[in-house]
C-alpha cells in the first residue's frame, strides 16, 4: 500500500485537506519492525530526495512558472509511505522529495529560494515525524492498515498547518526579519529530529 501526499506551496495560495480516521486497539502484537537497511536516495530527472548537503537551487525549477498571480515561486514537496506486512513483521520506506517538473520560478533570487527550500525542509521535518509516530506504533494485525493511515494522516495534517504558518506569519516571505526567524527555527527542529533522520 502506498500512500503520498503531494504538497504544492505556491507562494500565495496554498490549498489542504484531510480527515481523522477513528481508531481501535484490538489484538495488538508486539513485532520487531523491519526497516530497509539500503535507502535509495538517488535523485532523478523529475524528484529530488532530500539530502542535507543537497539545497535546491533555481535550476531545479522546471515547471514553466504560472503568469498573471500574486505568486512569484511554486514548490512541491511530497511526503509519502508504502509499507507491508510479512509474517506479522512491519516493514515500510517513507519519502520525502522536491518536484523539478512541478515546481516553478518567476522571481529568482536568493531570498526567495531561501524561503522555498524551507518549506522542503518543513517537508522533511515531518518525514522524520512521521518516522517517529511508527517507532512508537504496535503492530496489530487487524487494524494496521488503518492504524498506519491514522498516524500518516495525523502527521500530513500537522505538516500542512506548519506551512501555513510559515507562510502566514513570513507573510510569503515578505516580512524579512520574520522570515529569518523562521529560517532560524526550521533549522532548529532538524537539529532536534536528527535523531529520526536516518528513517527507511
């Protein structure tokens, strides 16, 4: 089963959704989890995994940019999980990449690159989350699926108000000494999720 969540942050408009799903507790089985011990992190023609040493520039930008908005840059990030279940062993693989065919821009400077690359960066900071929140998960056999959806949605939605915010309160990266706040805090919480960095 996969699931993905593709997040478009134009620089004006963002737009989310998503639902809680209830939640039951029966026959819970305490497995070890497998995790993959090789991660493919190569980057391709069309995504970029993120990579610390790795920052977006604008050529990476390829989608021609969208005219006649408010919006001058375009950055989609996606944070995604597919996973399995093999002889009650939980194994699964999460994604955090960066568009190249999806993601445009129109005022190409420093400052405002700064600003997309921290909503890649926001992006990989619930990756590790979401790392996290399925550390902590027992496996139950009958409500897995479910589970994992619950704890995969849990997360996108925290994700996607922390955007919000960090383009609320930059104010799409207009407010200049908010906006190197916001760099300063981002920077801060990898710093405090190292330790869910290596996630499969």
């Amino acid at each position: 089963m996969n699931l993905i969540h593709l997040l478009t942050i134009p620089l004006l408009v963002v737009s989310f959704s998503g639902r809680p799903i209830s939640e039951t507790k029966n026959d819970v089985v305490n497995t070890k989890k497998i995790e993959l011990s090789v991660i493919d992190k190569r980057e391709t023609a069309e995504e970029i995994p993120w990579i610390a040493e790795r920052r977006l520039t604008w050529e990476d930008y390829h989608c021609d940019p969208i005219r006649n908005t408010d919006a001058v840059a375009s950055t989609s990030t996606s944070l995604g999980i597919s996973y399995q279940v093999i002889n009650s062993q939980l194994t699964y693989h999460i994604t955090c990449g960066f568009s190249k065919v999806k993601s445009w821009g129109l005022v190409k400077t420093n400052y405002i690159l700064a600003h997309e690359q921290g909503h890649f960066d926001i992006t990989e900071i619930f990756a590790r989350k979401l790392y996290e929140a399925l550390q902590n998960y027992n496996f139950n056999r009958r409500t897995f699926r479910k589970d994992i959806n619950e704890i995969y949605q849990s997360v996108v939605r925290e994700k996607e108000d922390f955007q919000e915010m960090y383009d609320g309160e930059t104010d799409h990266s207009r407010n200049r000494k908010i906006q190197n706040e916001w760099l300063d805090r981002i920077d801060d919480l990898l710093n405090q999720t190292e330790d869910f960095s290596n996630y499969p």
